[in-house]
C-alpha cells in the first residue's frame, strides 16, 4: 500500500491547487439581435458567425 513518507507541506499542497479556481466565461453582447453570447461561439438563436450563416434551421 502506498503511503506517504513524508507530510506535503500548506505551500506545497496551495501550489498544487493554484489552477483549481473556476474561471468565469467570457459574455459579450451580439451586435445584431443584443443577445449575449460566447465571445468567438455562433449565435445560438440565429446560428450566425462571424457575419455568416453557419447552421441553417430544419424546415
């Protein structure tokens, strides 16, 4: 069984967690409908980006 040799010290152990944090998304305000959107993500309602029509709705 693997155990420990030695006791993981608060700097060592607060290092290791330093990339745990959760990162707020980045929104922004679409230019055409004012809907807010991921920034560089197609417009979910309308299925444009970046000016174009990438997702076209069923008939």
């Amino acid at each position: 069984m693997a155990v420990p040799k030695k006791k993981v010290s608060k700097s060592r152990r607060n290092n290791r967690r330093a990339h745990d944090a959760l990162v707020a998304t980045n929104v922004v305000e679409d230019q055409h409908t004012g809907e807010i959107k991921r920034r560089h993500h197609m417009d979910l309602k309308t299925g444009m980006y970046k000016g174009r029509q990438v997702v076209t709705e069923k008939a």
